[in-house]
C-alpha cells in the first residue's frame, strides 16, 4: 500500500527517501517560516509565497523519548531535537537516531522521509525526521 504523510502540506517525500520541508517565505521581512502560513508569523505581512526547506541543518538540542507520548502509535524510544536549518530557521522534530551516544550539538543533520506508524488499514504512515548526515 501506498505510504501516506501523518499530516498532508507539511513536508514533500522526493520518492528516494529524501525530504524537504514545506514552509513559506515572507517578501516583506526576507524571513522564511515552517509551517507555511499565509500571513508572516514575524511581521505579519501577508506576501508569502511557499518555499521547500531543507534538507541540511545543525542539530542543536536533543534528547531520547523512551515512553509513548499520549495518542502515538509508532515505535519508542526515538530521539527529539531541535534543528537550524541552513536557512537560519530553527526547527523542532523527530529524529531517527534515539541514541543519545550517537548525538552531539552541531552535527550535521539532512531531512528524511521516516516510517511512524501503520494506520487501521494498514497502511504505513510517514513523517519527515532528521537523520545524522554520514556524508553518504
Ligand atoms: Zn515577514
């Protein structure tokens, strides 16, 4: 079956298991936001347009979930962090690493697409996460 995203306009899955994230870009201040909103969450112009962010960044905090957050349905533990984006948007999001060992502030990290769970019909379900960027 045909995976489909945990939430729809959130991020792009490029088919190869590469990410970008959809967000938008403010013509008035010159600063790009995620999620994409119509009016600018820093000036409140409304002269967005969309943009793809990602897919490289620095990881900036971090940390493991070991215990199932309420209503999640996919597997634990996993890491959570905080990513600046080339961009210079500071983002929060999954990680595919749960390892804390494995982790440190400033590595490199690129965009994924990531399986979260499978749905009442079975159907996968993906999201986009941050994995550590091995230069591969
Ligand atoms: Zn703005």
């Amino acid at each position: 079956m045909t995976p489909r995203p945990v939430v729809e306009s959130l991020f792009r899955d490029n088919g190869d298991g590469s990410a970008r994230l959809i967000g938008g870009f403010c013509r008035a201040c010159n600063r790009p936001h995620f999620p994409r909103g119509e009016v600018c969450p820093y000036c409140s112009s409304e002269s967005c347009e969309e943009r793809e962010l990602g897919p490289g960044g620095a990881l900036w905090l971090f940390t493991s979930v070991l215990r199932s957050p309420p209503g999640y349905r996919g597997e634990v533990p996993y890491g959570f962090g905080v990513v600046d984006l080339d961009e210079g948007l500071r983002v929060v999001a999954r990680l595919t690493e749960s390892k804390l060992e494995r982790l440190a502030r400033g590595q490199r990290m690129r965009l994924v697409v990531d399986h979260l769970h499978t749905d009442d019909d079975g159907r996968p379900v993906t999201t986009y996460a941050f994995a550590v960027d091995d230069g591969t």
